[in-house]
C-alpha cells in the first residue's frame, strides 16, 4: 500500500501558483488560515434574480426550480394578473448557498420599463435569469443590456414551451424538433445581434420532464461554485483595497443582504491585518479548491464485496465499462461524487501483519476511509479504525452483504425483518462501544440493491462527511506541500 502511485491531488500549474502564494508562511500556519477563510467562503450565499416581463412564467419556473405546484406551501403565487408586488426570496432545493428572488414582472403600471431596473435595484443580485415567454420582445433586451452593462452573469430562458408545441402541433407538417429549433434561432438572433452568446433554455414548468429545465439544473450546479468564487473574491478585492467609499460600501452590501454576518467580514479583515490575505491570494486557494480531488479509501478483507461496493456506491454494475477491478492502481470515479476518488482496497487482510505505525503510515495518504465489515470475530476493522482514528481522520463502517445475515437469521429465529435488523444494530452498536470507537454507528448494505438497508442514508451520510473533510484535507495537503518545498 505504498502511497506512491497516488496521483496528485491538484494539478502542478496550480500547486506552483500555491506555493507562490505561501512562499513566505510558515506551514504550521497555513491549516489555520486556509481552514478560518474557507469556512467563511462556505457560508457565502449567492443571489440570483429571476426577471422578465409580467405574465412571462417567473413565479411558475421558480415553482418548478422548487418541486412544488402553484397550491403548495411555500410556492411562489402564479395567476393570470400581476402576482408579485415585490422581490421575494426562495431557497433553492438542491443548492443551499444559492437564493433565487422572484421580482415583480416587468412593464406593468406598478413597475414601468423606464424605471423597473432602478426600481428592481439590480446592484443587489449576482446573476440573472431573463425569462420570455412567446418571442422576444424590446423590454427583454432592454433587460439584457442593462445586465451586460453590469458585467454580470445571466441565462436567457424561454418558458411556456408546451403550450407553444401543442399550438404548433394543428400544422400539416408538424415536426417538434424543427419547432424547438426555431425557438432556440429566434432568441439566439437578437442575442447575436448585440454579440451576446448566453446560455439558452427551453422550459416548460407543467411538463418538467422534458425540454431543458434539467438541463438548465445541471449548468447552473456546474456553474455556480465559480460564481460564488468570484462573488467572494470581488468581495475582498472592494473591502480590503478599495477606497473607503467603495470599501465601506461592498461591507454594507454584504451585510445588508445577508450573503455574510458581522463577524465572517472581521474574520476577513483580521487575517488580511495578520497575513495580508487578500483577494489576489483568496482567488489562487479557491481555483487550486476547485481542483483538489479527494482521496477515499474502501477497505476490507478478501470476498468482503468490497470492489461490488465501490461498484454501487458509484452506480456501476461488476459488468459494466468503468467498474472496480482487483487493482488499486485506478481510483473509480462518479459524477455523483466530483473530484472525489474511490480506492478499491480489498485483501486488507496482508496488510493486518503490519506494525500500527507501519500500517497508519501505509494508510495516511487517503482522507476518508469507507470500511467494509465482514468477519466480527477476527475485529480486523476495529484495528482499521483505531489506526484511522490515531490519524485523526473520518471514516464510516459498512456491514455488507445484509441479505444474507437476514437469510440466515430468518431461518433460525421467527422474528420479521425488522426485529432482526434492529437486533444487529443493538449487537454492533455495543461491540463498538466495547471497543471505544468514536464512531459507534454502523451501516447495514446490500450491494446489489441501493434501494434496500441503509445505502440511502449511507450515501447522505457520506455525502455530508466528504464536504467536512475537504476543507481540512485542502488545508493540510496545502501546508503538507509548502514545507516539501521550503
């Protein structure tokens, strides 16, 4: 298990830029300060203004964004008058640092074209959605330009779409493809008539399922931790060298909106005293952050099922292209899971004849560690976990192959399901204790079926431990790698 043949974990023209950056830090410093800036950055929130003409479908796609129908609790109101008499505010589902605002439409006697942009007090918001509905109109572009002007970013999205399909659909020659095309070329003209090139969409908030709301998901997930990156670098860059109009300005933004408290901007503002931490070397961490893979260890012994787990952890079947082989020479990657690596570790067991220290040493290029359970008399994962433990590293345990320990167990007890699954949760749980783990819960899987057991709450579990471990692990491997090169 030497840690040799692990790849680097960021790419070398970012380390280089890294090192340039902490070139006069003292490692033993540089966990601290990355870890103090970072949790900042993560309680960052982003504000993104949904916008357009009244009538255009705001309230509806915001509502879809949502999952919820227009009766619902919590929806946006929707209705055939003017619904929204002021910008309200919707936390995304699936994005926690991202606000979705619902502002007044656009063009009504209440909000004028001539003043609705002042009105609206654009400054506050950090990216636009523009929605259209029908065909582009004036008041859609004047929208545009007043955003271009602002530098910032925007997605160009038309709504209604099923109801444009299906008034198309009476025509002879009725093609849905060349409709949708026609719509796509319609927006794009006016776009490339300013020599604009945003995203486009083509939504409908009725029928969620087809056209491109998931499409416009899936960009604004991939985009929107580069924003948060340049929202918080422009950030520093106005409150910390900026004159003090502009400064104090940007703080009170800030802190009026919400995007940060009081005391994350003094936390800002003592490291830039004490390091001179400022903007220029923030926008370096965060693009190096960007980069950083994760390196996760699944270990277990021999016929533990360990590469069929790592297998549906990352949704492959043994059969299929890209699933876990016997090597760990090849970390198996998903889409579910970015810049995060799985190492398939199995035969585990040789590495057992180990001294503690040789086998901690053995095992502390990995961050997070998976370790599967299978054989409770040997304990070979209760010695896996103290030496993980003795790393001061996470991991969690896994019980694999339930099915089977149900099979057995029904046949000789008559007990339903349930009793013998809590039965095994009560006897884990206390041999654990027994054996002074801090981690005391375990995870009882069926590798062939990610639907049965705990896979699902294993996965929100691992899912919310890997966002902890990453910051700190960025932050040791940074200073790791400075002093390398002191």
């Amino acid at each position: 298990m030497d840690d040799g043949f692990l790849p680097a974990k960021i790419q070398e023209d970012y380390i280089n830029k890294i090192k340039n950056v902490f070139a006069s830090e003292s490692p033993e410093e540089i966990p601290h300060q990355l870890i103090s800036l970072l949790e900042v950055f993560d309680r960052l929130k982003i504000d993104i203004a949904v916008t357009g003409e009244s009538g255009a479908g705001k309230s509806s796609l915001i509502n879809a964004f949502l999952g919820l129908n227009p009766d619902d609790a919590g929806a946006a109101p929707t209705g055939a008058v003017e619904t929204t008499k002021e910008a309200t505010m919707y936390q995304h589902p699936n994005f926690p640092h991202v606000r979705l605002w619902d502002l007044p439409g656009m063009g009504t006697p209440s909000f004028e074209s001539k003043s609705y942009v002042k009105t609206m007090n654009f400054d506050l918001y950090d990216m636009f959605m523009v929605v259209i509905s029908e065909r582009v109109r004036e008041n859609n572009m004047l929208l545009v330009e007043e955003i271009e002007q602002q530098k910032k970013p925007y997605y160009f999205i038309r709504t209604k779409i099923d109801n444009d399909i299906q008034s198309q659909r009476k025509k002879k020659k009725f093609s849905e493809i060349h409709v949708l095309d026609q719509m796509r070329q319609d927006c794009k003209k006016y776009l490339k008539e300013k020599k604009l090139d945003p995203h486009v969409f083509l939504v409908s908030a009725i029928d969620t399922q087809k056209y491109e709301l998931q499409k416009l998901t899936d960009t604004l997930k991939d985009e929107v931790s580069q924003l948060r990156a340049e929202v918080f670098s422009s950030f520093l860059d106005e409150m910390l060298h900026g004159r003090w109009i502009k400064a104090r300005y940007a703080t009170n933004h800030i802190q009026q909106t919400r995007k940060l408290q009081a005391e994350d901007i003094t936390t800002l503002q003592n490291m830039h005293k004490r390091t001179g931490f400022g903007a220029a070397k923030v926008s370096v961490v965060l693009e190096a952050l960007s980069h950083f893979q994760l390196d996760v260890a699944v270990l277990g012994e021999t016929g533990s099922g360990v590469s069929t787990f790592v297998n549906a952890l990352i949704g492959l079947g043994n059969e299929e292209c890209g699933a876990a082989s016997a090597s760990i020479s090849n970390p198996a990657m998903s889409l579910g899971y970015p810049d995060v690596r799985f190492w398939d570790i199995s035969g585990i067991e040789g590495v057992m004849d180990y001294s503690m220290y040789e086998m901690k040493q053995a095992l502390n290029c990995y961050d997070f560690f998976i370790i599967i359970v299978s054989d409770w008399q040997k304990a070979r994962h209760l010695k896996l976990a103290k030496a993980v433990e003795e790393l001061r590293k996470h991991y969690l345990l896994v019980q694999t192959k339930v099915d089977r320990h149900l099979q057995t167990q029904k046949s000789e007890l008559c007990c339903d399901e349930t009793e013998i699954l809590d039965g095994l949760r009560a006897q884990y749980t206390q041999e654990l204790q027994m054996a002074k783990l801090s981690e005391e819960q375990i995870f009882l899987i069926n590798n062939l079926d990610r639907c049965a057991f705990d896979f699902v709450v294993l996965e929100s579990a691992l899912s919310s431990d890997l966002k902890t471990v990453r910051t700190s692990a960025f932050a040791y491997y940074i200073a790791n790698t400075v002093k390398e090169h002191k």
